[in-house]
C-alpha cells in the first residue's frame, strides 16, 4: 500500500494554476520578464556611451580633417606645391558632431534665457 506524504507547498504553487490553466502563460510571462530586463540594460549601456562620447566632445572639441587626413594641404602630383585643404580651410581640423549637439544646446537654452518676455516688470 502507498501511502502519500503530506507537503506543505499548495498544489496551485507548484502546478502554477494562478496564471490559468494554461502552462505557456507562464513561459509567455517569463520570457516579457527576461525582455524588459534586456531592454532596460542595452538603454543603460546606450545611456552611459552617448554620456561618455559627449563628454570627450566636451573636452576635445575637434577631430581631424577627413578629407586631408588632419594636414591642412594637398601636395602637387610632383610633390612641389599644395594647396590648402577646402573643407578645413587648412587647419587640419573639424568639428566633432557631439560638438556640434553640444553646441545646438547651449543655443536654445540661451535663447530661452535672453528672451524679452520674461514677464511684467
């Protein structure tokens, strides 16, 4: 004769009757878990990077030339004149797109500053 020992987990704890009859909804609840989980680390990590980046452009506002690689001038095909670089106008340098947010930010923040209707005074 078999006999049956008394446990003290409820029989809806451990056959998840608290989602429905249905076993996928527990699966279907887990996998949303794991997903908002996910999602919420990568728009962490995203957040941290686009921080980081803004802050080197922050710092170093200007990178090099991509035309002329950071030169300034072009040489001659024989090598004994150049002219200066058109899109750096020789400097060898260009603004850096975080710079140019940076830049498009303090704009609008000191355009809602100087407004004129700051009110009745």
């Amino acid at each position: 004769m078999l006999s049956r020992a008394a446990t003290a987990i409820p029989h809806a704890a451990t056959h998840r009757s608290y989602l429905g009859s249905d076993p996928s909804a527990a699966a279907t609840l887990t996998a949303t878990i794991h997903t908002a989980g996910q999602v919420a680390t990568v728009l962490l990590i995203v957040t941290i990077v686009v921080a980081f980046y803004l802050f080197t452009c922050l710092v170093w506002p200007f990178g090099k030339c991509r035309r002329c690689k950071g030169v300034g001038k072009f040489k001659s095909p024989f090598g004994r004149a150049y002219r200066h670089c058109g899109r750096c106008q020789g400097s060898g340098l260009r603004v850096r797109l975080g710079r140019h947010v940076i830049n498009h930010m303090r704009a609008v923040r000191g355009a809602g500053q100087n407004s004129t209707s700051k009110g009745d005074k």
